[in-house]
C-alpha cells in the first residue's frame, strides 16, 4: 500500500460514515463505504427469501454480489442493517469481500474506507486510524431521527435495542470482531456537533499526514 489510506471504523451510527465522507472530499480521495457491501449481501439473501443467518447462502450472496446494488436505497434500512451484521459474521462471506476492499484501498492515490475492521484487517498499514464512537443512547437518536422519517410508528425504544444487538453480534464475533486498532485514534463523537466531529477528525488526519510525508518511505512504515 502506498497511498495515504485513512481507515475509519466503529460502531453503527457513531458518525464514522459522516466524518469518512467528509474526509474524502476534502482530502480528494476516493471513498468506500464498506458497510454497503455487506448490507447488500444481506439484503440480497433476504430477496431470495433466505436467512442472512445462513453461512452458505450468505457466503453464495456475497461471492455474486452485483456492485449496482450499492445504490439501492433500501440499503439504508433497519432491515438491511440487521441482514447485514448476521451475514457478516460468516467468515466465508468476509473473505470474499476482502479483495475488493483491499484493492480499493491500494489506488496509488489513496483512499477513505470506513467499517468494522478496515484499521485491523483490511489496511493494517493505514498511516491514518481513526476509531468513531458515542454512547448507544446518543446513536441510536441520530438513527431513530433518519428512520423515523420512512415510518413513523418506529420508536427511539426499538432503534435503541437495534444498535445493542448489534454492537453486541458486531464486537464478539469471532471473525474480524468491531475493535479498535492499537493505533487508531479514538474520536467520541458523543457531545459533538457534526461540524465539531469532522474538525477533530480532520487534525487528528492532518498530524497522520505530516507524519506519514516526513517518514522516509511514506506508506511503508
Ligand atoms: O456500517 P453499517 O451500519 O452500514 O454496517 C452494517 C453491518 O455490516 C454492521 O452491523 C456490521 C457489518 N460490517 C462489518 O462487519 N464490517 C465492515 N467493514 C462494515 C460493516
């Protein structure tokens, strides 16, 4: 790898995907949501009327998925997200998306990726970490007010016991389990404003950067 790759990972609704995207453009990188991919594997096993559950079908899902899928916008759903955790628990169905990942994140420029494991697996070499968090009470209200506007009747309640299981599926699994690298930094997103997170994020890149230009072989160590 030898473009600045910046790995933002954490847990669902933390702000990673806000923070990740917003670096992209303002660092001109490419950027990969990588939570896309397995809710499209998820989703894809559930419109075959199968069970994301599944090791095999999942496994079979994610070795066919179709890239066109990333736009659909059903991916955003609470449906999808729920397929999406129990697929990617398989470790039949990570290995099939890794390569993908991790060509992206071989472009001679760079890239952004945001997930579970991009700092721990995917780009382990990534001269910039970040780990995004918040309480579970202050995520599930960023979620519930995205939600809310698709179905009306979906409660705080509901969102909340959403993100517990799978924050809980996403970190004791066994394969690539949500963790933060040892040297990412970790940004609690709990008490700020968007604009307050992107800033805090975009020193925590610009101290990676300047690091990683004044090393001697940029990328390598
Ligand atoms: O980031 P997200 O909420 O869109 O991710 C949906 C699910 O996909 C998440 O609960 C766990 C899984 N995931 C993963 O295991 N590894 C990634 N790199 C990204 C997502």
């Amino acid at each position: 790898m030898s473009g600045f790759v910046i790995a933002v990972d954490g847990p669902a609704a933390s702000g990673k995907g806000t923070v990740a995207s917003k670096l992209a453009a303002d660092y001109g990188l490419p950027f990969l949501d990588t939570g896309l991919l397995y809710r499209a594997v998820g989703l894809a096993v559930l419109e075959s009327g199968g069970d994301p559950g599944d090791p095999g079908l999942a496994e079979a899902a994610a070795r066919d998925l179709d890239l066109e899928r990333l736009h659909s916008p059903q991916l955003g759903g609470r449906q999808a997200g729920e397929a999406a955790s129990q697929a990617a628990a398989h470790p039949g169905v990570r290995a099939a998306l890794m390569q993908l990942q991790q060509a992206f994140a071989a472009q001679p420029g760079g890239a952004v990726l945001d997930g579970r494991d991009i700092g721990t697996v995917i780009a382990p070499d990534a001269p910039a970490k970040l780990y995004v968090t918040a309480s579970p009470l202050v995520r599930a209200e960023r979620r519930w007010r995205q939600l809310v506007l698709q179905d009306a009747r979906l409660s705080l309640h509901d969102v909340l016991e959403d993100i517990r299981r799978r924050d809980d599926r996403d970190s004791r699994r066994q394969s690539a389990p949500l963790q933060k690298a040892d040297d990412a930094v970790l940004l609690d997103t709990t008490d700020l404003s968007i604009r307050a997170a992107v800033e805090a994020a975009r020193r925590i890149v610009d101290t990676a950067r300047a690091r990683w230009l004044e090393s001697p072989a940029p990328g390598q160590g």
